[in-house]
C-alpha cells in the first residue's frame, strides 16, 4: 500500500509518513567486488533497490555511501538519483552502525516524516509484497518498531518512529542488534514466509541464491 495514503485530517500531521535509508557503503570484502553493482534483472542490485522502494511511494529515500567510494557515486549519477539524497559516511570501516548513524544525524531529512526504515543494501531478492505488508503493519502500529519475522525471527528492513530513530544519532551500542535488543519491548513483529528474508548476500553463493530466488518471483 502507497505510504502516501495513510494520512491523518487535514489539521494534524501524518499519522505515518516515512523516508527510507539504503545502507550501500559496505566493503563487500566477502564478495570480492562491489555488492550493490552486481548485475539484477536489467540493472544493478542498487538500482533495483532504488527502483523497488520508490515503487512503494515513500516520503523521501536515501542512500548512505562511502564517501570516497567513486563507483557507487558514478553508478548512483547513472541512476538519476539527486545528490540532496546522498549520505556520505566518512568511516565506513567502522561498520553498518556508523552508516545508521550518519543518517540518524543527517540534516537533509524532510521536516514531516513519522517513520525511517532501514534497508539493507543486500536485500534486493525480497518480494516488493513484503516491503508493502510491512509498511502496511507499521502504519497501524505507528508508536513501535516494526520488524518482519519469519520462523519465530526479526528480519530486516526495520521501521523505525521518529523517536527511536532520533535516539540512533548517540546511541553507544556496538550495533543495530543491540540496540533494538534493548528495546523489545517496543517492537512487533510481522509474520511472512518470504524465503529472501534468510539470508543476506555476503558471498558469491550468496549471490547465485538470490538470484534463483529473484527469477521465481517475476
């Protein structure tokens, strides 16, 4: 469902208005080359991520990068996609944590979005009807984090309110795992037999997988 849709009247703000952040500035190291400019379908795993997401109609997207990695940077201006959207991460090494919080403290976001969600950039073979269900779930729960879950699991991508995405930009936890293992208690998780939210593409396998996976669902 459009996340343009879910409004509130007229004479308040959004009840869900959500922007989305791509985490693209990985070392790939495990990979061998850059993950996000593999080949998917008739474009790259970034711009098919791009594409999928701006399916979906949110707010705003943003893509956090390296800020030296010139090949995402080329491959984003291919794209089309407006440099206004672009994070910059100065560390990359210090891992995807870093990346979250670069876009916690960013100061481009749009004044009136409710919701972040944070989306892997190794994802691209999950179904566009999970991504819509678990907007869909977010909205009617709009004051807890939201995750999808398959066999009992919290999986990614991860909707974050306005609050609990502002308590990112500080936060001294090693990672996103323990930063939202501390706070369970404000989390729901939504059901779904999606295979893709299994694994994540770390490794060549990794890739073939998902794209066995990817051509059984188009």
């Amino acid at each position: 469902m459009p996340t343009r849709e879910i409004k509130s009247t007229s004479h308040n703000p959004p009840l869900f208005s959500c922007g989305v952040v791509i985490l693209a500035a990985g070392a790939s190291l495990r990979m061998g080359q850059p993950k996000m400019l593999l080949p998917w379908g008739e474009t790259s795993i970034l711009g098919h991520l791009l594409a999928q997401w701006q399916s979906l109609l949110p707010e705003q997207i943003a893509v956090v990068c390296a800020r030296e990695d010139q090949a995402i940077v080329n491959e984003l201006d291919q794209l089309g996609f407006p440099h206004a959207n672009r994070i910059g991460n100065p560390s990359p090494e210090h891992g995807m944590f870093r990346s979250i919080q670069c876009a916690a403290r960013w100061s481009g976001w749009l004044p009136n979005l409710t919701h972040w969600i944070l989306a892997l950039g190794d994802q691209p073979h999950l179904r566009t009807a999970t991504l819509c269900a678990l907007l869909e779930f977010a909205a009617a729960h709009p004051r807890t984090i939201c995750q999808p879950s398959r066999n009992g699991r919290p999986r990614h991508p991860v909707v974050l309110p306005a609050a609990t995405f502002q308590q990112l930009r500080d936060a001294a936890f090693p990672n996103l795992k323990a930063f939202l293992q501390a706070r369970i208690a404000e989390t729901a998780l939504r059901a779904t037999d999606d295979p893709g939210l299994d694994f994540d593409i770390d490794e060549p396998a990794d890739y073939e997988k998902a794209l066995q996976l990817f051509s059984r669902t188009v």
